[in-house]
C-alpha cells in the first residue's frame, strides 16, 4: 500500500511562477486595505474595485506557467497516494498534473452566485457587474474572503491527521486556518519544511527537517529523495 503524503503549499511556490504575492510589505494588498479588496463588506462598498482588482489576478494568472516545483510534485504520485491542501487560489497545481488538490481559499479561475453559493461557474475572462448566474443574481470571484468560513477546512483537516508525511512549501505559517493543519498530524511523523526563509522553529516539532531552499530547488530535490526511498 502506498503512503499517503499531504502536501501544504503557499504563496512561495506560485511566486517562482511570477504570480505576484498580494500582500505587499506594508500589509497592504498591492497597495490596498485588505478589507477593501478580501471582505463581504468590501465587495458590498465597491464591487467594481473588487472585481477589477480579482480581474488583474486572474489575468496575471492566465500568462504564467508552473514551474519545476509543481512538476516535482507530480512525479510523487508515482509511488505516493499524494494530496496537495494548497492556500493559493490559482490553478498551476492542476495545469501541472497533480491529480488531487483543496484549494482553501477559493479558486481565481471560477465564480461563484451571491445568493447561492452552491452555484459555481468557471471563469477565465473578466468579472464584471451585470454577470448573473441563471438565478438572476450578480456572480462574484469564488474566493473565500476575510470573515468567510472556509468550506474544504474539515476534510484539509481530516486529510491531514492520515497522512504518512507532510510536506509544507512557500507558506509564512501565519495565515490561519491554514497554518493549523501543521498541528493535526500524528506525533512523529516526518515533517519538511521548504522555505528559502522558513518561519518555524526546529526545536518546536521533532520530526521536522526544514529545506532553506526556494520551492523550484527545494522540491525536486526532497522528491528525487523520497522517490528514491521507495525503490
């Protein structure tokens, strides 16, 4: 039987992409309030700024690639039962191949109804007031904004208490709920870290090995030796 292997991915692996962060150093989101741009609240004051600030993003998105780290991840799933809980709200986890993948904070390439959540379209173009869904209801990004609740946060949790390894990637560990799951493993297991400036401290887990490593040089590598174990 194969092991199962959670990977959790943030910001970091999409960046070597050249998918811009959006939070700034300021913390501003490209130069907006977050609230502005990532809240119920937001969207109801200027929906027009929400859906043009979501439409540069998903446009950005549609002229990049994945990357050698995304790729590397693929290959696990040769000897690996692989599960991918990913923070970013793009899609090159899927361009790339992997074959089973949470996004916690939404997806930028799908909208969704404002008054049924249940109904979710892909999109890829332009978001703009006066899209409805067949209710006759506005369509906004399929992002789970501040104040949300995050759909997919008890099956990421459930994954990750089965997990045999677990493999975090260009994540701060700030960000929460998402930075929990690093605690729902079961004691022991293996934990590695790749980060070129990891933000979790050794001496807090026992079974963790950080890789201060950027995500393109980081995974491969990690994998080529994981393969390697099991073969």
């Amino acid at each position: 039987m194969k092991k199962n292997i959670v990977v959790l991915t943030g910001a970091g692996i999409s960046a070597e992409s050249g998918i811009n962060t959006f939070r700034d150093a300021d913390g501003l989101w490209e130069g907006h309030d977050v609230m502005e741009v990532a809240s119920p609240q937001g969207f109801a004051n200027n929906p027009e700024l929400v859906l043009d600030f979501y439409n540069q993003r998903r446009r950005q998105l549609l002229s990049v690639f994945p990357n050698a780290a995304h790729h590397a991840l693929v290959d696990l799933e040769e000897n690996f039962d692989v599960t991918i809980i990913t923070q970013n709200v793009d899609d090159l986890h899927e361009r790339a191949g992997s074959s089973q993948i949470y996004h916690i904070h939404g997806e930028l390439l799908k909208a969704r109804c404002t008054y049924n959540e249940d109904i979710v379209l892909d999109w890829k173009k332009d978001l703009v007031l006066g899209d409805l869904s067949d209710t006759g209801h506005q369509l906004r990004p399929h992002i789970v904004w501040f104040g949300e609740q995050v759909p997919v946060l008890e099956k990421a949790i459930s994954i990750t208490s089965k997990a045999d390894i677990l493999i975090i990637i260009g994540t701060s560990m700030q960000v929460y709920p998402a930075a929990g799951l690093i605690h729902e493993v079961v004691a022991h297991m293996p934990i590695y870290f790749i980060d070129p400036k990891p933000s979790v401290n050794q001496n807090d887990f026992n079974n963790l090995k950080i890789i201060a490593e950027s995500a393109t040089v980081g995974v491969p590598t990690l994998v080529t030796t994981l393969l390697g174990t099991t073969t």
